[in-house]
C-alpha cells in the first residue's frame, strides 16, 4: 500500500498490534463504521494468495487528491450518535 494511502488505511492486524483486545475489534469497528468515522473494504477469508484483508479507512483525513468523507457531520446531537451505537451493537459482520 502507498505512503500516502498508509496515512489513512489500517487493517484488523494493525489494531491489534495497538494494543485493543480482539475480541474488542469486531464491535468497536461496526460502532464507528455506523458512526461514519471510518470506511469498511471488506476482504475475504481464502486460501493463500487469494486472501484478501478487510481495510478501515479514516473519513476525516484526506488521501492525495482523495477529500475526507465527513460522513460523521450528519450526526447532529450527542444523544443522535448514542443511538447509531446502540444500534450498531446489535449488528454483525
């Protein structure tokens, strides 16, 4: 992956390495991913080569030419994003 891309793109691998508890990832992702903090590129799970990891992009940070996304400004009130969350906890990937 590109410097430039690296700037806003991690995989699960990477959180990990950060120090969150695995079992931790799965839920935190979908609460900001409902939040609009991040981006989801969805992998694969495949037999070598054709493996593919699933990508979690920042939305307020901006990639060369790329602008941020900011879909995080349609959440208008504290209490607004507090129900995204509630929400997101009852889903799975």
């Amino acid at each position: 992956m590109p410097a430039k891309t690296m700037a806003r793109f991690l995989s699960r691998t990477n959180f990990e390495q950060y120090g969150i508890d695995r079992h931790s990832i799965g839920p935190a992702i979908r609460e900001l991913e409902a939040l609009g903090l991040i981006t989801v590129t969805r992998g694969r799970a495949a037999p070598g080569e054709h493996k593919k990891v699933s990508v979690y992009g920042l939305t307020y940070r901006q990639v060369g030419n790329t602008p941020p996304a900011e879909t995080w400004k349609r959440i208008k009130t504290v209490e607004e994003a507090r129900q995204i969350a509630a929400r997101s906890a009852l889903t799975r990937c």
